[in-house]
C-alpha cells in the first residue's frame, strides 16, 4: 500500500460540517488502497482567539506558557476528526506532536524539528488505522510542549512524509493549486501543474501565501513530494517536485509580490572599510531581517545605503539606523514604508537573456518608477510605490504571456 500524509489547514476544518467532509475525504483515499496519516491545524481563527486570551492575561506572556495555550487548538481538532472517521467506521488514533516524539530545539513559538520517532505510526498504520496528528507542535529535550511558529502545521506534515517515506505530501487548503499569481489580482492567473523546489521556496520567500517557506526547505531537502490541492473540490492540484531533465520549461512560472515591506535609506556615509557592518550588526542584533540591499558610492567620498526590512520593523530599525547615523556622522536617514516588492520566477531564467529588460521595459510602459532591483539566477524583484501594485503584476502577467496556455507561456518577444 502507498503512504500519503495529508495536511488540511485551518479553513479546511473550520466548522463540524468541514470536519465531516474531511473525514469523507481521507476515508475515501483509504478506500482507494492507500495508508494516510494525517496531519491538521487549528479550527480557522481558533490560534487567533487563543492569542488574545493570553493577551487578556498578560501583555507579555511567557514563551513557554504561551506554546502550553497555543498547542491546544490543534489538540481539539485531532480528536474531532478521529471523531468523525469513527463514526464512519473507520479505525483511527489522534495523537498531539509530543505523543509521536516530534523532537525540536528549544525556540519556543519558533522552534524547528530536530527528529521523528515514527514508530509509534508505523506500528498503527501496520493494523490499519487511519493516524491523525497534531500539526504546528512538538517538545523539546526537556519534554516542554513548543511550537514551530505560523504555518507550522506544513512542515509538520513535510517531516512526518520524510520520517515515513511517503509517497507524496499533500498540502489541502482552499486554494486549488499554485497559481501565476494571485488571482484576485490576475483573473487570469492560470493554476500551474507543476513547478520546482527552487521555484516555490523563491516563491514562498517573495511573499507567496500557499505554503509556508520552511516547508518547501524542508521538502526540498529531504527529496518530499509536493502537492497542493483543494479542500473544497477536485482536482489534480499542484505537483512541487525537482526539475525533471528535458521537461519544457517556461521561462517564468510565476509572479509573487509582498505588500509588507519598507524601505530605509542612510544617506552620506563615509565611504570605508566596515561601514556595511556598523550599519547593519546594530539591526540584526535586533532580531530586524534585511532583505534587498543597494550602496551607491558618490563622487564626493561618501556612500549612499539603502535596505528593505518587515513593515513590522519599519519604526524599529529606523530608530536604530538614526543612531547609527549619528556615530557615523552620516547626513541624513530616510525611510518609506508605502512601497511593495514584485518578483518574477523561473528556473527557464538560467538559459535565456532578456528578462529583466522585458521586465523593466513592461513597467515603463506604464508609467511605474523602480526604486530598487535584486536579481538571482531564477528571479528578477523590483520595488515599486504600493499604489502600483497590482497594476505591475497585471502588466508583467501579460508581457510574460502567463495567461496563455503552457506551450506558449513564458514565450515572450523580444
């Protein structure tokens, strides 16, 4: 029998109807001869409501006692949906991360898993039981319950496929699959069957909201499967696997774009060994992640920096860089937190020229200013003012041909 371990977010079991249509879907693939193990999250909007009960106590709760909380939404799902496959006929276990030892560090909130012991899952899939497991959790050596964070639940799912050597991981949400882009800015958005690793984790990173980036990592690294597909209807969904030789490659599979970035400008810093450092240490000593980074070195001896952070971060790390500025006797900070990142992807970027000048050339047409570029071998990002958004992805959507069918997509003129 082959092994599928499922993963159904938060909106896939956001009521008792859903858990019921969930339970008749997994019980369904049963049916068709396979063994599942599935993994879930918390009922949609349940982490949130625990979040602000804890907030309700404490402005600044423990970390620890925090995951203890967090941990329990979960918990009622598991034992909801063995609930229903029971009352389906089915045999079938719940069991919390602790329970089938998934073994992470000690980073509470953020912790990563270290180990699977699988044996206990093995043992119950060996009887015939369906395993439904606690996404998002786990303990750590000292047997403290910990979290891995927003999105947890998908590399929950992707280290239980590598520890079981599953056929496939199967990632159910309520999007159908991996997109162009974002349909509810491209209508035209075509579902894509399949993309790259490399792809979907630049994909991820650049602001992509189907899977969480520390999956696709994960998945990536221990050679998992992929598939993304609907809670909510049929399909063959989104298969994320390594480049196969010889498969037609369109030279661009798609366009991500985060809306949560801010830009930060220190202008007149004396143009010296170090200086990148002195500007950065004190930033990343805040816990503050850099994205893009641009210096510009001027005539008059003195350089221009300019780097992206987290919206979040934007008061931060502009407080901090004004410090900075005033050690380094540089002239002036400014900073902009009305911008976005557009990027396009696509590992057909490594043989062809001419990407970016399309790219660049399509937004001029319409009037849209660059204010920053990053390159990489299979990606282009800009920034862009906010209020050009989605007038960009729409633009580069029709330059790239990415609302055409496969055999012509991508096939762009130059």
């Amino acid at each position: 029998m082959t092994l599928l371990v499922q993963k159904y977010g938060g909106t896939s079991v956001g009521s008792l109807e859903r858990i019921h249509d969930v339970a008749s879907k997994v019980l369904n693939y049963k049916n068709k001869g396979h063994d599942v193990v599935v993994v879930v999250s918390a009922m949609s909007g349940e982490t949130n409501r625990l979040v602000e009960l804890a907030k309700g106590i404490s402005s600044d709760p423990s970390e620890r006692e925090l995951d203890v909380l967090l941990s329990t939404g979960e918990q009622v799902t598991i034992a909801l949906l063995t609930m229903a496959l029971q009352n389906l006929g089915c045999k079938s276990r719940s069991y919390t991360g602790a329970q089938v030892h998934i073994l992470t560090d000690d980073a509470h909130n953020k912790a990563r898993i270290l180990d699977i012991d699988g044996a206990r899952v093995k043992r119950d899939l060996s009887e015939g039981y369906i395993v439904v497991v606690a996404g998002f959790q786990g303990v750590d050596q000292q047997g403290n319950i910990t979290t891995l964070g927003r999105g947890g639940s998908d590399t929950t799912a992707v280290a239980l496929a590598a520890a079981l050597k599953a056929e496939e991981c199967q990632i159910f949400t309520d999007v159908d699959g991996v997109y162009t882009t974002d349909p509810r800015v491209v209508p035209e958005a075509r579902r894509l069957d399949r993309v790259t690793f490399e792809e979907m984790l630049e994909m991820a990173s650049l602001g992509s909201k189907v899977l969480q980036i520390r999956a696709v990592e994960f998945a990536g690294k221990y050679n998992v499967p992929l598939r993304v597909l609907s809670s909510f209807e049929e399909g063959e969904g989104t298969l994320i696997t390594y480049e196969e030789r010889g498969m037609e490659q369109a030279l661009i599979s798609g366009i991500a774009f985060n809306r949560d970035e801010a830009k930060l400008t220190i202008q007149g810093v004396p143009d010296q060994p170090g200086v990148a450092h002195r500007i950065l240490g004190p930033i990343g000593d805040a816990n503050v992640e850099v994205d893009m980074i641009i210096q510009n070195v001027g005539a008059d001896g003195t350089t221009d920096f300019t780097c992206t952070v987290h919206r979040n971060d934007y008061d931060k790390a502009l407080a901090i860089l004004q410090d900075t500025a005033k050690e380094l006797g540089a002239r002036e900070v400014s900073g902009d937190n009305k911008i976005v990142k557009v990027s396009l992807v696509g590992v057909g970027m490594r043989s062809h020229a001419g990407i970016a000048s399309t790219m660049f050339k399509a937004l001029a047409d319409e009037g849209i200013n660059i204010r920053m570029i990053s390159t990489s071998e299979i990606k282009v990002s800009v920034v862009v003012d906010e209020k050009y958004l989605e007038l960009a992805v729409r633009a580069l959507h029709v330059a790239f041909g990415l609302d055409e069918e496969p055999d012509n997509a991508g096939k762009t003129k130059y």
